[in-house]
C-alpha cells in the first residue's frame, strides 16, 4: 500500500466516525475537492494572462500557488499560440521575482549615468512628471513608446496630441517598417499581412527569421510543425534563402546562403524564371508587372550575384511553381539592406504570380478589431525613429528638452551611428517607464517603474501574426511587488493631473475601464457577441484569456499597388579594410535584450553556438584559420562606429566574408545577471537607412576582425577543432538505428 | 500496466529550446552560474543537442532534444551502491533523493549523460525562491538528479482520476516540456495502452532510438525527420 493511500483509508475511517449521522460523510467531507476551490492554502489555481515579453502577445495561463506564481503555460484557447509558450515566455517568472526590479520610482541622486539614484514616493513622481510637461514648450517633448498598434500606443499618441508635441516615436525592431512598406507595394495591405504556411506545401523564406524569436516565435512554429506533419498526406517544404544559418534556417529543408544584400535578386530570378514557364495567367502576370515594370535578371545573372549554383535557383523556382500552394515570405536581414525595400517586395511579389492571395496556404489580409480608432488622433502619424535621434542630436527639427521614454529602452537597442547614447545626456530631463536599469533607464533623471502584465490588468492585441483578430485580455494574476503600473495606467495617472485642455481628454479612470468602453461601443463589431450585454461579453471574454476573431472572416490582400524600386546593389558602411559583413540577430537566449536579466536565459545555450552566459561573433572556419583564430579566442570586432571584445564561435555554417552577433547583449547594469556580461552589436552598426524607409539598415555594416588572446567561453556543446564539423557522438546516426529496426521486424 | 513514455518528433522540433525552460521552471532546477557553467556543471534535465553534417554550403543541421531515456534496462540502477535510482512499476526511473550519496556512479554509467550532479546547495537570489515549484523538492548538494517525467504531475493526475473513479485518459497528463513546445512535437502517454497516441506514433515506420544498439530499452522514442 503507498503511503498516500494508506493515509486516505485511514481518513475515511476517522472521518466516517467523526461525522456519523451527518448523511454520507464521504460525499461531503472526505473527498478531496481542492480542484474545485484553488483557493485553499497550498493549493494551485490557473488563471488567464496575456504575455507581453514580445509583440506577439500569446495567451498565456499562469499557476498561482498561495498569491504566488508559479509555472506559465500557454493559452490553447489563443490563435497566437494555441497553448505553446517560448523560452522567453517562460521567463517572465524571473522578471517577476527579479531581485535587481526597480519596485519603487527612483530620481537620480548624482550624475546623470552613474548608476546613483534614490526612491522617490509615487505620487510624488507623477507630480514630478507633471511639472516637467509643464516647464518646457510642448514642442520641445519627444515620446519614445512600445505598442505600436495597440491601445496603449494608441494613447500615447492622443497624449502627444493633447499636449501639442510632435507625435510619439515607437520602437520596434526595424526591418518591421520596411516589411510594411513593402507589404504596401506588393499586396496592397495597410500593415503585415498574415502568411499561412500551415497549409502550404512549398514555402521560400527570402530572409524571414519566422522561427527565431522577435516575430511570433509560437505562432509561426507551430504553423512550420504542421505544415509538415499535421497533413497526413502531404508533407510541406522549407526553404530559407539567407546569409546566416539562423535557427530558421537550420530548421528549413533546402538553406541557399545568399551573399547579404542581394536576396532580390534572387526573388526576382525566380520571378522571371516563373513567368517565362508560361504557366502564370495573363491576369498574375499583368499584375506583377505593376509591381516590376522591367525585366528581371536570369537565373545565370542571380547565380553570379547572389553567389548560390544556378541549378539550385532553378530547382526553388520549379519547386514553388509547381506546387499545389506555393507561398513566399520576406523580411530580416534581408530588409536591413539598403536595398532592403526592393528586396522584400521583390520577395512578396512573387505572391501574385503564384496566386496565393486569399487563398488556402497563401497570404491573407491583416485583421484588427479596430479598438484604438477613437483613442488615437483621426490622423495618426508617428514620428520616425530615425527622425527622433536626429532631433536629439540637435541636427534637425525642434531641439529635446524633455524625452519620454516608456517601455523601451533605445539607448541600447539603437545603431551607435544615431548617436542616442551621447545625445541623451545632453537632454534636460529624462524620465523613463522601465521596471530595469537597463542603458535608457541609467541615463533618466527620473523613473517610473512598471508593473509586469501578471500584475496588472492587461488588454493587448496581437499585430497580425495569427491571421485573425485577437485581444488578450487579463486581470492580474497575483499582488503587485512594488508601484508599478501599465504604462497606460502611468500615462492616465499624468494626464489627469495636467492643465484641464489635456485632462479633459483622458476621462477614463484606468486602462481597465478604457478597454471596457472601448469593447463597449464597439460590441456591435466584436466577434460573436451578438445579443451579449457589453459586461456579460467582457466577463466571458476574460473568462477564456481575450476576444479572439473568426477564420471565416480572413480576406485576401488586394494586390500590388504601385512600382517597387528597382534593385540597386546593396551599400555597405566600411571600406575595403573591414573585411566582413556584419549581421546581427536575435537569438534565443536573451531576445532583443528582454531577457538579459534571467538566469534560466543566460543559462540557456544559444541553440547553434550552444553559447551560455555571455555573446559571441560566429565565425567560419577558413576566416578563422586566416586570421589565426581558434575557437573561444577573445577577438576585437571593429566597425567604422564602434568597437567590441567578444568571444569567437567557429561554425563550419557560416558564410565565408560574413560574421553574426546576437542581440542583447554587453548592458552597463541592467541587474546582475546581465551587467558587464557579452557585448552589444549594436555598438558597431552604422548610421545607414533603408532607401525609401526610415529604418535602420542595421545589416549593411561591415567590420574586421582581430584576436586579442585566449579566452574562456561558457559553451554547453563541445568546440569545433580540426578540419572536420562537429559530428554526432557515440552512435547516434537515426538512419541506421531505423534500418536496424526495420530489420528486426518492427520490433517497437 | 501503465509503461509511460513519450514520443519527440524531430520533424516538428526545431530546437527553439522552450521545453529546457519549462523544465527548469517546473522542476527548481538551479542556475549555477557562468563560472560552474563553464565547468560543465549547467543543469539541463531537457537539452537541445545540436548537430552539423556536411561543409558549407551543403551543411545540415539537426537538433534532437534528449533528456533520461527512463530506459527498460538502466545502465544507472544496478551501479548505486544504495539503491536510490530503481525501476517503478509504471516504468519511470526513479530516483530518492533521500538516499542518494553522492557516488554519481549513475551519471558514469549514463549513456545519454542525462544525469547532473548537484556540486553544491541551490541558491535562488530572493525573491526568486517565490516562483519554486511547491510540488516538487529542490534538492541539496551532493544528490543527482535527472528528468523525472514531471512525475508529479503524473500522480496529480491519477489522483483526480481516482477521486472521479475512472482511468487517467490519453492526454491528460502533459510533462512541462510537453506542454510548452510550440511546434506540438512532444507526445507523452502510456505505452502499453495499443489505443494512445504515443503508443500509436511508436508503431509508425520514422521510429528510432536514442544509442539502440545498447539495448536500455529507452522510453523515448525519437521520430525521424523528413529532411
């Protein structure tokens, strides 16, 4: 008998006696019904959430033992995960329980940037914010925000507006810009559109780092997973078009390493291939060449360019336009190019002459519940980043007297050629909504912390990355560690105490009940609330983690819109003496910086480098061999921006000429997992911009490489020596095990 | 009988490494930090094993996520010298912590290297002890410890199932690594039930083991990759 059981029998006996003549004691008093009452001490309640740590914003259910919590998983409910959680996702536990989270506002106590600061009482900060907007001329404010599409942005914006300042600038991660931009020209839609590579059978990825993090990490995964064993007859292919081997990449069936910059070229070869087949109809063909009036280059031209065989550019076209549903995705470093326009439009093109728009396996519309039209402006237009840092750098526009900052932290996560980290400390005040000191935060003269979304009521709608609508929606899920709050709530706090012409335009008394209004007038428009009361439908959309919009209701994009630029060469900052492009990316392990913080991450080997606690520069093995590098060596990487000391990665998957950084990495602070640990990419790139965009072409840096000595790596794998790649250890080859099986006769 | 066991899909993984967070999240394993890290003492009950084959540009990679096998015939067991790993009923290899002294003759005879040691008490800075798992034991130094197949979670389960009078259904219970993985590549559920769907994907022809030619009779079974 196990222990468990014996205790129980002996229960039921004691407690049959105890409660004898109390009608069927084991009914009511012996068996167990905690699952029923997750409130008893000791016992787990689940409770919806909406996870914030990236844009994609996947549902998430949260174990809350005793007011703590505990364990995340995901939302199978949410069309944006449908119940996976990321590594990320995970951590947010240990932003949570951080031990270095700013619990209280901090003013700064000494000079600015070094790190002294002291707390300050809350209410006392949001006078001290109100006294800031007021001591300085409206146009003199600039707004950094997080949440470009969403409420909270959305309310930044009126905030901007109210007070007469020039529109928030929001920061994201760049390439987005361009991909919308280019999505414009090419497809006709107003933001990214949604691929369905769930159900397609070929997909070619020109540069799309989907199943990296940063896009929609789960989503698209998911998608990827199914799309080739969810069918039982038909298994999809991947094939991913770039120049480094990112986990996509790796992940994909057919990988062509194209030289950076010339991913168009080779999405406009294919194109021409396509089309001289004569299997396009008039009607696609005519449409493309909205879109590309000339000629395209030969599959020879696009060899020689892109430096890939000319058989294996023949092979992808002949693949894609032979299959049932074919389907093409772009963006990444392949928008961080100067070209990098041309080259995602060139890509997304290809989408008419395949005929995929709208249909099953292909690209479809946007979707959005429309929550934020009435909040913002009736006119929104944002402020360019790019444009911002140059207002900082006093070169144009209104000088920056006082720089809001929320949720962001674009100290770090912009190019060192915009100048930011110098210019920001010429600003007068600097107040900055962040729960970390993280390199924006060092440098503010007050903040603000925030509250994670498990302690706040949250209320976030994914940017398009499900194909359908889907508003998370939350209440906290356990007690506030400190003051902080939703940015929102942050902003209503300020608005409220401005002059009457701003506060009269921020009646809602918490985001809460802005949400609440806002699904209220629109409920006519709500998926599946016909004949619910607003609260009715509110209460059950909370009840299951958000409003989520129907498949049925998915549209086809229109179509190419106008002439896309034609394909210049891609332009590089650094002369013949930096020897590499450079191109950075985000890995795993820390995101975009977000996960710095947190031991699980630092501690989680970066799935290629197998690198833990620190960055790397992924190198190949001939470079390597060149410039007398051996594996783990410190190596200094220089650009014409800046410079860097890091560890070197030998990877026998890296382009000759091409060397990669992750994300996220080298914070001033930040707290002790992350202070003073790798270093920050960023500090290398260049001042250079997509043409026709404003974003940063943060792939067109090059940089040299030199060895400063011996070095101690924290790697989980083992490294890469000799001449030969890593190959599998003690006998793990599954092909042979297979035949072995078979062999046996089916022996499982 | 109930054999557990779980079915990866190397097809649908693709290495993101959700699952080795999970774990660490459900299970209290400890960081141990940069310097024990870079002496080969990180704790990952789950791991992504990365693999490269061929030379650029015509190089492949492969990712297979290994955790303990809970093989059928355990290298470990017969090695501890106090019985504190052993085979349960249900197929799970245990371990007592309890009992553990530390000889880490296990983790030598473990062909997958799946066992870790704990070189020294974990230490959560505060408060990140309040995310600690409640329902399983954060273990003291000088004790092993490996993938234990969420067991706690199996037996959350057959206790509700027994309060409600019926059998744990196919599904019910999810390993956190299971529940996590975003490309739905972890399958975990009884072997000896012909009728559930680990058993049903043990059958199908992409089946292999890890190092079968050991005979451990593991119970994870890897689907091979279409690529």
């Amino acid at each position: 008998m196990r222990r468990r059981d014996f205790v129980k029998a002996t229960s039921v006996a004691a407690g049959a006696t105890l409660l004898e003549g109390c009608g069927s004691p084991e009914e009511q008093f012996i068996v167990q019904r905690v699952r029923q009452t997750p409130e008893l001490p000791g016992e787990s309640g689940w409770r919806f959430s909406v996870c914030r740590q990236c844009a994609a914003g996947c549902g998430i259910v949260v174990r809350v033992v005793d007011g703590d919590a505990k364990k995340i998983e995901g939302n199978q409910a949410h069309p944006v995960n449908k119940g996976g959680v990321c590594a990320l996702g995970h951590s947010l536990l240990q932003e949570l329980y951080n031990p270095d989270r700013i619990l209280q506002a901090q003013r700064s106590s000494g000079n600015r940037g070094s790190g002294a600061f002291e707390a300050v009482a809350w209410d006392d900060a949001i006078a001290q914010v109100v006294s800031a907007i007021g001591a300085v001329p409206a146009d003199r404010i600039a707004i950094v925000a997080s949440d470009r599409s969403g409420l909270t942005g959305a309310l930044w914006r009126r905030f901007a507006a109210a007070l007469g300042a020039p529109a928030p600038a929001f920061l994201e991660a760049p390439e987005l810009e361009v991909e919308r931009r280019a999505a414009q020209l090419a497809l006709g839609t107003t933001d990214l559109p949604y691929f369905d590579i769930a159900n397609a059978d070929c997909v070619l990825s020109i540069g799309a780092p989907i199943l990296d993090p940063g896009r929609s990490q789960v989503h698209f995964t998911r998608a990827f997973a199914d799309m080739r064993r969810a069918r039982p007859t038909r298994r999809g292919r991947f094939i991913q078009a770039e120049a480094r081997m990112s986990l996509t990449a790796a992940n994909a069936d057919v990988w062509l390493p194209v030289r950076p910059g010339t991913e168009g070229v080779l999405a406009r070869a294919i194109a021409g291939h396509i089309l001289a087949s004569g299997s396009v109809p008039a009607d696609a063909a005519r449409r493309y060449r909205v879109l590309f009036p000339g000629d395209a280059p030969s599959t020879a031209d696009a060899a020689t360019q892109c430096d890939v065989p000319e058989e294996r550019i023949v092979a992808v076209a002949e693949e894609l336009r032979t299959a049932e549903r074919g389907l093409v995705i772009g963006g990444g470093s392949a928008a961080a190019h100067s070209n990098g326009l041309a080259n995602v439009a060139a890509a997304l093109g290809l989408n008419v002459l395949l005929g995929n728009l709208g249909r099953v396996g292909g690209v479809f519309a946007p979707a959005s519940l429309g929550l934020t039209r009435t909040v913002e402006p009736s006119n929104p237009a944002d402020s360019p980043i790019a444009e911002l840092a140059a207002r900082l750098r006093g070169e144009s526009g209104e000088p920056v007297e006082l720089l809001i900052v929320a949720d962001a932290d674009p100290v770090h996560a912009l190019p060192a050629g915009w100048g930011i980290r110098e210019a920001i400390g010429r600003v007068q005040t600097v107040i900055v909504l962040s729960s970390f000191r993280d390199d924006t935060a060092l440098q503010a003269n007050l903040i603000l912390p925030l509250a994670t979304e498990l302690e706040r009521f949250e209320a976030y709608e994914s940017p398009t990355s499900a194909g359908v609508a889907a508003l998370g929606l939350a209440e906290a899920v356990v007690e506030p560690m400190g003051d902080g709050q939703h940015p929102a709530d942050i902003l209503l706090a300020v608005a409220r105490a401005l002059p009457e012409s701003v506060a009269s335009r921020f009646t809602w008394a918490s985001y809460e009940a802005l949400v609440r209004a806002r699904v209220g007038e629109d409920l006519a428009r709500m998926p599946g609330s016909a004949g619910a009361t607003a609260s009715a439908y509110l209460s059950a959309a909370i009840d299951r983690g958000g409003i989520f919009g129907d498949a049925a209701a998915m549209s086809a994009p229109s179509g190419p819109t106008g002439a896309a630029p034609e394909l210049p060469g891609a332009l590089s900052e650094g002369g013949p003496e930096y020897a590499f492009g450079l191109l950075p990316f985000a890995s795993v392990k820390n995101g975009d910086g977000r996960g710095a913080n947190r031991p699980w991450l630092q501690e989680h080997p970066d799935p290629l480098s197998t690198v833990m606690w620190g960055s790397w520069v992924e190198l190949s093995p001939a470079d390597a061999a060149e410039l007398g590098i051996h594996d783990g060596d410190r190596v200094r990487v220089e650009s014409q921006t800046g410079s860097v000391e890091t560890h070197a990665v030998i990877d026998p998957a890296v382009r000759p000429g091409v060397v990669s950084m992750p994300l996220g990495h080298g914070y001033a602070d930040n707290g002790r997992y992350a202070q003073g640990r790798g270093a920050n990419v960023m500090a290398l790139v260049g001042a250079g911009r997509v043409d026709g965009t404003t974003a940063s072409a943060w792939a067109a840096t090059r940089v040299r490489i030199t060895r400063v000595g011996e070095g101690t790596m924290v790697r989980f794998g083992r490294r890469y020596e000799g001449g030969e790649p890593e190959l599998i250890p003690v006998g793990w080859a599954p092909q042979q095990t297979s035949q072995l099986v078979q062999i046996r006769g089916a022996r499982v | 009988m109930t054999r557990w066991g779980m079915a990866i899909d190397t097809d649908r993984c693709t290495g993101c490494g959700a699952c080795a967070v999970a774990c660490h999240a459900e299970n209290n394993i400890q960081t141990v930090g940069e310097v024990e890290a870079a002496r080969g003492r990180a704790m990952h009950w789950m791991r992504i094993e990365r693999y490269y084959e061929g030379v650029f540009p015509d190089v492949k990679v492969r990712f297979q996520p290994v955790l303990c096998q809970q093989c059928g015939h355990a290298p470990c067991e017969p090695v501890c010298p106090v019985y504190a790993t052993y085979r349960t009923p249900e197929g799970l290899n245990a371990m007592v912590y309890a009992r553990c002294i530390g000889t880490r003759y296990c983790a030598n005879n473990c062909p997958y290297t799946t066992r870790y040691f704990n070189w020294f008490a974990p230490e959560f800075d505060a408060p990140l002890e309040r995310q600690l798992n409640p329902s399983v034991s954060v273990r003291p130094a000088g004790v092993m410890e490996k993938c234990t197949f969420c067991v706690q979670r199996i037996q959350d389960a057959q206790e509700v199932a027994a309060q409600e009078e019926r059998e744990v259904r196919d599904g019910e219970i999810k390993t956190a690594c299971s529940q996590s993985c975003p490309a739905q590549a972890i399958t975990f559920g009884d072997l000896d039930d012909p009728e559930s769907l680990v058993a049903l994907l043990a059958r199908t022809e992409r089946t292999t083991h890890l190092l079968e030619d050991l005979s451990t009779e593991p119970s994870v079974i890897y689907l091979r990759g279409g690529r």
